[in-house]
C-alpha cells in the first residue's frame, strides 16, 4: 500500500475537520463564551461537520464499488440512478404521512427504492455493465425516478412541504442534528461489513472478467451483496441529507490520480477522499457570500460535472 498518501490523506481530512467546526455564520471561530459556545460547537457544527463526513464516506465507497463491480470509471450513484430512485421512495413515503423524517425505517425505504432502481438498470442495460449503455441506461432510470419525484412534489397540498422537499433533494447538511448522525452510522457500519467480507472478491477485480471467472467465485450472489452494500449507503445518504451528485465520481478518480489502482485499497481510500471533499465543499457553502447559503449538492455538481464531461470526452478519443 502506497504509505505517503495516507500521510497526505489522514492529516488533511484532520485539519479539514477541524477548519469546518471553526467556520460559522459568524465568520471564524467563536464570539461567545462559555456554555453558549459549547452549544454552538456541539449542536451546531459538530453534528454538520460529522454529517458532511459520513455521507461523503458513504458516497466515496459506493462510487469506488460501483466502478470496480462494473468495471466502468463513469459508473457513480447519481449516474446509475440508484439516489434518484431511493428520493422517490422517501418522497413517497413522507408525502403519504407514513413515517416521519427521522424514523428508524426511512434508510430501509430508502434501500428499497435503491435497490429497485438498480433491478431496473440492470434490465435496461441487458446486463451489459460497461461503456455508455450502463450510462443510458442510469439516465433513463435517474429521469423516469426525478419526474416521478416531481410529480409528487407538485401534487403536495401544502407549499411550504414542497419548498422544504425541494430544498432537501438538492442535497444538505445544514440544519441537521444528532438524529440523522445517529441515522446514518447503521447503514455504514453494515456496508463497511458487507465490503470487508467480500473483499476477497473486491481484489479479485484487478483480473479481467474472463479470469476472474475461473477462481471460483459466487460471482452473482457476490456482485449482489455488494451492491446491497451500495444501495444501503446511497439510501442512508439521500435520507440525511438529500440528493449530494459526483462524488462517487470524484473520490475514486481522485484516489486514481495520486496513484493507487489495486481495487481494495481504492475503496478504502475512495471513502475517506469522498469525506475528504464533502467536508471542503460543505466549509466553502459556508463562507461563500451569498444571501441565503448554498446547497451542498448544487456546488458538488458545479464541480463533478465538468470532470464528468471531461471523462466522456477522454473515453470518447480511446
């Protein structure tokens, strides 16, 4: 394993932690004392700042997988379509009234949702995993899955429901608490498992297909369980803080380009660049001037989508 980029990696995602708490409303720092810092920190910016990383771990790791099982760089849970689908599976349920926003079994639903949106891109792509067919296919999926999202919204009774819903698609942490902290460690923990018990087949990936088919793995039910891994990140993800795009994508990329190539080092790594980066953007939402503050997934995609456009160019003149 490639030592200094965890020396590179590690202390930046440390001070990158560290700037984040520091950055308020206010500008730096703290300008009250006393218990009424402590709360601050505590309620405030640390929970945000946990938040930002834990959903950019969660991102990261299903975007390295994603590549990796579908032996395709463009491969990210917003191009495939399975974010968009576990949207439309919380917006359903929550405009129904079933749940409420912090319940227990929204990352379920939200899995569901996930998990059906990838049966239906398997199926479009005819199981064809690599190239652009994988990519219209998530199109199709991710567009039939936001206009449905839509149509929800449009047909909510109330039209401050519809704002706070719309908002939140954008992709956030501002405004979150302990709870969807408390939401998301669950389904990290299970798929950080579920990675670690397939890892054997995660490294096996450095093979090409027609290899990795003669060392005797269970390569369906292996590829499923990892990609019940991803749906259950990506629905924990959009269940705390919304729809956040590209950075599934530019994790492993990222990973990529200091060096590292070996499929299981790049998912482990690919985890901490994605924390790495949501906790950056989420600083910069912060200081930016604006009159009301940015949403998180709006900037993400101001700067995924160009490496996107780039990736499509280069793939294009291979």
């Amino acid at each position: 394993m490639m030592r200094w980029i965890w020396v590179i990696l590690l202390p930046t995602l440390a001070l990158a932690m560290l700037l984040h708490v520091m950055i308020g409303a206010a500008g730096w720092g703290i300008s009250v004392l006393g218990e009424q810092a402590a709360m601050i920190i505590y309620e405030l910016r640390l929970p945000r700042m946990l938040l930002a990383l834990l959903n950019g771990i969660a991102l990261g790791l299903a975007g390295a997988v994603l590549q990796i099982v579908f032996r395709n760089p463009l491969a990210e849970p917003g191009i495939t379509g399975v974010a968009s689908g576990s949207a439309l599976a919380v917006v359903v349920v929550l405009y129904s009234g079933l749940l409420l926003p912090t319940l227990w079994a929204l990352p379920a639903i939200g899995m569901l949702g996930g998990l059906l949106s990838l049966i239906a891109l398997w199926l479009i792509a005819g199981g064809n995993t690599t190239g652009f067919r994988l990519i219209l296919a998530g199109v199709a999926v991710a567009s039939l899955a936001g206009a449905l999202v839509a149509l929800v919204l449009n047909l909510a009774p109330n039209p401050f429901a519809y704002l706070e819903w719309s908002l939140w698609l954008l992709g956030s942490v501002a405004n979150r608490g302990w709870e969807q902290v408390y939401l998301m460690l669950p389904s990290l923990f299970i798929a950080a498992a579920l990675f670690a018990w397939q890892r054997s087949f995660i490294n096996a990936h450095i093979f090409d297909a027609a290899t990795l088919a003669t060392l005797g793995f269970r390569q369906r039910a292996s590829m499923w369980w990892l990609l019940l891994g991803v749906t259950l990140l990506i629905s924990a993800s959009v269940v705390t803080a919304g729809v956040i795009g590209f950075i599934g994508l530019l994790a492993p990329h990222a990973v990529r380009l200091l060096g590292e190539q070996r499929p299981l080092p790049l998912v482990v790594m690919s985890g901490l660049c994605g924390g790495l980066l949501v906790v950056l953007i989420d600083a910069l939402v912060k200081v930016i001037p604006t009159t009301v503050e940015l949403q998180l997934g709006v900037v993400a995609a101001f700067l995924g989508a160009p490496w996107l456009i780039y990736l499509l160019a280069k793939q294009r003149l291979q």
